[in-house]
C-alpha cells in the first residue's frame, strides 16, 4: 500500500508539471502572436505617419505657392487700376483656399498627434506583454525545479524502497 501511495503520489507530481508546462507554453505562444500583431500594427501606423507627414509637406508647399500667388496678384493691384475688382475677388479666393489649407494641416497635425498617442500607447502594451512573458519564463523554470525537486524526491524513495526491500530479506 505504502509503495502504492508513493508511486500515486509521484504521477500526480509529474501530471501537475506536464499541465503547468502545457499552460504556460500556450500563453507564451499566445503572447507571441499579440506582439507579433502589435509589431505590424506598428508599422501600419509609422507608414500612416509618413504619409500624413508627406500630405503636410504638400500642403505646406501649395501654401507658399498661394502665398506667392497672392503677392503677384497684389503687385498687378498696384499697377493696374482697372482690374482692381478682379483681383481683389482672386485675392478673396486665395484667402478661403488658404484659410482651407492651414485648417486641413491643423486636422492633419491633429491625426499626427493622435497617431503618435497610439504609438506611444502600443509601445507600452508591447513592454507590458514582454513583461509577462519574463514572468512566465521565470514560473516555467519554478515548475522545471519543482519537477527536479520531485525527481529527486522520487530517487529518495527508491532508495528507502531498497533499504525496505533489503530489511525484509534479512527478515526472511
């Protein structure tokens, strides 16, 4: 009974090891996909940033040449009387483009920032994750000793067995 109760109480051990190890092996599989998902939702955002920071520069492009537009258009104003209606209307138009441009690169550095808010905040779930797969690498080496721990237990009863072995046959 005595042997039996041992040799129980050895499988169960070495069953919980199994189980722990299976448990944490798919959490970390687990955690390697989401970092994985994580990293390429990173790169989806960095490309979404330059092409932000492209239209910017666009933007910011046209709107000099609306400003140069608008010192030509101010120069005929000085220099042909006539046309003054004309111009001034033109100069109205450019004005409304302008003021449509700065409140597109406002939008645009709005989305800008709010990407960057989104990065910073993937950056630190990515940092939280590995962290909590540190600590699953540190409970599978916890299980490992245990096992260890056991197996050792388990050669200790072997050799209380044999002692109990050898104690009977010089009993008999």
């Amino acid at each position: 009974y005595y042997f039996n109760l041992v040799n129980q109480k050895e499988e169960d051990g070495k069953a919980i090891v199994t189980d722990g190890k299976k448990q944490l092996d798919a959490e970390k599989a687990r955690l390697d996909a989401e970092k994985a998902r994580l990293d390429a939702e990173k790169v989806r955002l960095d490309a979404e940033k330059k092409l932000l920071a492209s239209e910017k520069k666009r933007l910011d492009d046209e709107r000099i040449s609306l400003d140069c537009a608008k010192q030509s258009l101010d120069s005929e104003k000085q220099s042909v009387g006539a046309e003054k209606k004309l111009l001034d209307a033109e100069r109205e138009l450019l004005d409304a483009e302008k003021t449509t441009l700065r409140e597109d690169k406002e939008t645009l550095s709005g989305q800008k920032k709010s990407i960057t808010a989104e990065k910073e905040s993937i950056d630190t779930e990515k940092a939280s994750l590995e962290a909590e797969k540190k600590s699953l690498d540190t409970e599978k080496k916890a299980l490992e000793n245990a096992k260890e721990s056991i197996d050792a237990e388990k050669k200790s009863i072997d050799a209380e067995k044999a002692s109990l072995n050898a104690e009977k046959k010089s009993i008999d």
